[in-house]
C-alpha cells in the first residue's frame, strides 16, 4: 500500500485488531496471537516511517486500537444472522478488546506514535453499546465518536494540521488546498473558483 515514489500522505491511520482478537478455541480462523500482532502491527509502522522518512518524514501515524465487544449484541447478532447454525458462544469478548488494544497502544508507545485506545475511550462513558451496530462494528455513532476522538488527537498532537474555524470557513493552513473553500465559490458560476486554483 505505502510504497516508495508515491505521493506522501499527511496523515496515515492504522487502524487493526478487532478480528484478531478473538478466542482462538472459538475461532481459530481469524485468531492472530497476541505476540504475533504486536509485531505485525510494529512492521506496519515501521514500514510506513520508512517509506516516508527520506522525503523529511512528515508523514504522522496515529494508531488506532480495537473498540469494545458487547457480547450480548454479538450474540443476537449470531442468532439473527446464522439462525439455528449459531454458534451461541462470542468468540469476541472485552476481556479479548482489552488485551489487544493495551497491545496495540504499547506498540505505539513504543515507537512514540501516538494513539486512540478505543476500549478504554468509549467505554468510559454509559453510552458505549450505542457505538456499535452489532457488538463489534461501528455504529454511525461510533464513527463520530473515534471521528472526534482522532480530531481531538489530531488538535493535540498535531496542531500544524488540525483544522480551525475562521470566519466562517475551516483553515488547515498545514495541508495543501486542492479544492476551494465553499465561501470561495460564486453559485453562478461555480467553475470560476476551481479555474484560480490551476
């Protein structure tokens, strides 16, 4: 996906974990061992800065760890989908989220790239299930729940491109305009905006 040559993103999300941590005597298929995902997730990263690093490094990484399982959700969910073939055990639980994700934000510790710890965010709150559509998956609520948290991120770790409110209009003066802002384009004439930026 990174490759060296190509264009360099400002920002790169990693964003893994959920299927791997499942119970392996439950389901084995999607099971990745604890060790073994730290150190993919570690090649991961290190691939990234290294791709990048020649061109001055400015590409930032967040690390984005494996939000809670309600088991109860995943469960019904089951039942719905599989009816009678239902496995009727999760093999996804928090105890399950908890070590991948303190996995995950130690690896990124660990090679000093910041991260949103999905489990320990979301769940410090009563509102947490409503962040999932299934028990595992993001719900609308839950994209704008890590939407917010990573922009919250972004503002705190990396304010050079974090996205402000001026007058009306958002400026990211660290991220390279491609598009004019909404307030630049004359409704009449719609192209005229886009033709200043060429």
């Amino acid at each position: 996906v990174f490759t060296k040559g190509g264009p360099e993103p400002v920002l790169v999300t990693v964003f893994f974990g959920a299927n791997d941590a499942c119970n392996p005597k439950i389901m084995e298929r999607q099971h990745v061992p604890l060790d073994k995902y730290k150190s993919n997730l570690k090649k991961i990263l290190q691939h990234i800065a290294s791709v990048y690093e020649k061109g001055g490094g400015t590409t930032r990484i967040v690390v984005i760890t494996p939000p809670p399982v309600d088991v109860e959700a995943r469960l019904k969910f089951q039942k719905e989908q599989y009816g009678d073939k239902a496995l009727g055990v999760a093999p996804r639980s928090m105890e399950w989220a908890n070590m991948y994700a303190e996995a995950a934000a130690s690896v990124a510790t660990e090679l000093k790239v910041p991260s949103l710890n999905l489990c320990k965010l979301m769940t410090a709150g009563n509102k947490w299930k409503s962040y999932l559509n299934d028990g595992l998956h993001l719900s609308s609520e839950g994209n704008k729940f890590v939407f917010e948290a990573l922009r919250d991120l972004i503002r705190e770790e990396f304010p050079e491109i974090s996205i402000k409110n001026s007058g009306g209009d958002s400026v990211c003066k660290g991220l390279p305009k491609h598009f004019p802002w909404h307030s630049e384009i004359d409704y009449k004439d719609p192209q005229s905006a886009f033709k200043k930026l060429t």
